[in-house]
C-alpha cells in the first residue's frame, strides 16, 4: 500500500515512511491511495476470532510493503498483551439495542492506548531497522501525554519530552506521566496553559537545524498509523454483534475526529454500518459543520469532558478529501480558506451526500452529569463524562432501533472521579494497577512558557544521555 497527501502535492511515501513522518510536506495528512477490502465472509470468521489475530488481518494490507509478517504479528500480539482483558475492546449491553464498546482497557485507562501500544512498537521496529533514533515531543492536555509515554517508556531508539501546563491537569493525569521511572521519560510542567504547550512544541519544530540535529519526531493523532489501529475495533464489534449480516450504527465521543474517522475506513473496507454519530460537548464546531456544512472557528470553552475540547478537528481533512472525490488541490483551496477566514462552507450536494451517514449532536455539561447519573441509576454503572457524551449523543440521533447501536467508552470513570462524584455521588476507584498511583513518587521539571530555555534543556538532558 502507498500513501498520498491530501492536498495532493506531497511526495506519495510507504508506510515505514508515513509512520516516522507525520505531516505530509504540503500541510496535508497521508490516506491510503486505495481502500483494501475485508472479502466475503470475513466478519463471520472475526466473530470466533481472537482480537490479535482479527487485528493482523485487518491491518496487514496497510503494512505489508514495509515490515515482516512475523515481525508484525509479534508487536501485535506483544501491543494487545498489555490490556488487562483478553478481549482487548469488550462489549457492554446497555439492553434496548444499546452497546458500549470498553475502549480503555490499556495501561492508561483511555481508548489511545489501543493506538498508541502498537504505534510506540511500530516506531521502535521501524527506527532499530534504520539505525536511527528519534526525540518525540509532544504537548498534552491529559490523556495523550500519558499513553504516549506509556508506549514509548523504555524503548531504545526513543527518547520521549512531554510538556503539560502545570496545575491544569488532573492529579491522575499527571501522577500517569510523572510517575513513570523510565530513564527516556521526560515530563515537563510549563508554567502556562495547554496553548503554550503546544506553542512550544511548533518552535521546537519550526527550528530546522534543532529539529534536523535532535531527530525530532511527533507521535500526535494525525499519524496514519494511529487511525489504522483504531480501525481494528469497529469491525472486531460489527462481527461479534451482526457477523457481517446486518448493519450496525456508532456513536462516538468526538475530539480530533481520528477515531470516528478510524469507522468511515471500517466501512470502505466493507463494514456495514448505517449511521455515524459524533458526539460534542459545549466545544461544538463539529455538531454545526454536521448541520450546515459550514465550519466556523469559536473560542475553546473547558467542559467535563476535556479531551475533546478542541477548537479544529484535524482528522476530518481526511473526510473532506473522500468527499471531494479525492481532489486534492480542491481540499487544500478548502483547508488554506479556512485557516485564513475562520470559516468555510461545502456545498448543499456534498453536505447531502455527507449526512446520509453523519449527523452529530452537541452534549453540554449538564447533559453530560445527567448521563452519568441516569445510567448509574438505572443500570448501577459508572461512565466517564467522554462516554457520557457519546451515549447522549445516540439517544437523540439514533435513527433505527432495529439496528444496535454501538457508543464508544473512550475512557475508564476513574480517570475523571470528580465527574463521576459530581453526578453520582460515587468516587470510582483506580483499578488495581493503578491502585497506587498516588503514592508513587513523581519526578517532572518545572520551566517557564520560553522557547530558549526549554530548547537548553532539551539540549542538556540529551547530552547527559
Ligand atoms: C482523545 C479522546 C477523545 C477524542 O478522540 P479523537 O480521536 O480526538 O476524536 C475522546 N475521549 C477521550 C477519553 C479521549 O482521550
């Protein structure tokens, strides 16, 4: 398999490639150049299957170019080892036709985990071939701080530097990064807010030589190889609830787009699913896009649910390049047009064609704690409010009862107790791995939101390596 840009002015790369390099050199994100199929019969097999063994299946058409079959089936298996249940992703009957599909069984209580597991090994394989090592740096807000150093902890070719804005985390976000003891583990507290982190992170990349000179490398969710893993879930569920027979819907609690993104290739690769909805909190550019087919920048609010506070969801560019027949220069005109004005609008035939599938709905945060609650009542179970936006999300939009409805559980409860507590009155424990965590000792650099001297301290830390 080889990958184009969407913006269709990018040097057209294989996997190894597109897995080390992130954005494509014309501002675009790699796509397959084509849509492998599953085949007839497939989802039947996948229903008795093991989820390693269905996950090889499914990713390796995307891989096969660039790595060993063995050596894939081995980081597969060894990425998939490290969930605390052998089903990987299980799903939970809400009754009424209603599932939940328990994203967060990895080692950092997030649905990233599923992605990240595979991607740190990827990484590691495809660097030890080359020869060469990199630095990762990247900025979080929470969740993807934490999986990224949990998949990368260790690894001989990586060295990993995390910024998070200090005090603006939950205590259980940070004690996840800071108490890794990892000596290619770096976490950096910046006095600032999670803009600034990111902010720092662009200089750190906008400085060719220091980029060039300390291999720097991003590990964020635009990287293809993030999308394919997450691809894997929508159809080992499909299988298990309709074996391919009949359709089955999503609901999917909406950040970035890189996961319900992950679902619209399930379908190209032969997937029956009828309807995807994208859940929002109050941050809603997607809900209105959805709409009207016009997307406009607002300014991002904190909610309950902050990993999907997001003002542009990057990974709906590669929607964008399907539903303008893959012309890329027509979706780069889009993308510059938006960047530049704020805003942008499709065409009524294309927002048509889009909502056949699509629709979203907007989740604010007292919907979000009523959620919670109700589904405590009725059920004695505890969501965490990501979850909780997309459960609310498929019961507004749902269109046909007959055909189940399958919401994506992005995160475990405990990693947002105070939500929980808020609605509930409950204070979800950690799991039993974790269960600790808050007596381990923590171990992170506190710097200012200043370009130079974090790139000094890049410096010193790499030299004394
Ligand atoms: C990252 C994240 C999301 C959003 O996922 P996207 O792929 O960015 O749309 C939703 N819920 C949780 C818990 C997350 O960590």
């Amino acid at each position: 398999m080889k990958y184009v840009s969407t913006r269709g002015a990018a040097p057209v790369l294989a996997f190894g490639d597109v897995l080390l390099t992130g954005l494509a050199r014309d501002g675009g994100l790699y796509v397959p150049e084509s849509w492998p199929s599953l085949g007839p019969g497939a989802l039947e097999r996948f229903a008795e299957a093991e989820y390693p063994d269905t996950a090889l299946e499914v990713m390796w058409p995307y891989v096969e170019d660039s790595i060993e079959r063995d050596a894939f089936e081995a980081i597969v298996r060894d990425a998939y080892s490290t969930f605390d249940t052998p089903e990987v992703t299980p799903l939970y009957d809400l009754g009424d036709g209603l599932w939940l599909l328990e994203l967060f069984h990895g080692p950092t209580l997030a649905f990233k985990d599923v992605a990240l597991q595979l991607v740190g090994r990827l990484f590691d394989h495809e660097l030890r071939r080359r020869g060469e090592r990199v630095t990762i740096v990247g900025a979080t807000s929470g969740d993807t701080g934490s999986a990224a150093i949990e998949a990368c902890r260790d690894r001989e070719s990586i060295e990993i530097f995390i910024f998070h804005p200090a005090g603006r985390v939950s205590e259980v976000q940070r004690r996840q990064m800071t108490t890794v003891g990892s000596a290619n583990v770096h976490n950096v507290a910046i006095e600032g807010t999670f803009d600034d982190c990111q902010d720092l992170v662009k200089a750190l990349f906008a400085d060719q030589e220091l980029r060039d000179r300390l291999h720097l490398a991003a590990v964020n969710s635009i990287n293809w190889a993030r999308v394919m893993a997450q691809i894997v879930y929508y159809v080992v569920a499909a299988a298990k609830l309709e074996r391919g027979a009949a359709p089955v819907a999503f609901s999917v609690p909406t950040g970035n787009f890189g996961n319900v993104f992950a679902g619209y290739a399930a379908q190209r690769m032969g997937v029956p699913i009828s309807q995807f909805v994208v859940g929002s909190n109050r941050n809603d550019i997607l809900t209105r896009f959805l709409a009207s087919g016009t997307m406009t920048i607002h300014e991002v609010h904190p909610t309950l649910s902050p990993s999907m506070d997001i003002q542009v969801s990057s990974n709906l560019e590669r929607l964008l390049f399907e539903l303008y027949g893959r012309d890329g220069a027509q979706v780069a005109e889009l993308m510059l047009r938006f960047r530049a004005e704020g805003t942008v609008t499709i065409d009524p035939d294309r927002l048509a064609l889009l909502r056949e599938h699509w629709s979203g709905a907007r989740i604010d945060d007292d919907a979000t704690l009523r959620v919670i609650a109700d589904v405590h009542r009725e059920l004695g179970l505890l969501i965490d409010p990501h979850t909780a936006v997309g459960l609310g999300a498929a019961r507004v939009l749902r269109r046909d009862r007959s055909v189940p409805m399958v919401v994506h559980a992005t995160a475990h409860p405990a990693k947002f107790p105070d939500a929980v507590e808020q609605a509930t009155g409950v204070r979800p424990p950690l799991p039993g791995p974790l269960a600790d965590l808050l007596e381990r000792p923590e171990r992170y650099e506190i710097l200012p939101a200043e370009p130079t001297t974090v790139k000094r301290y890049l410096e010193q830390v790499l030299a004394a390596r």
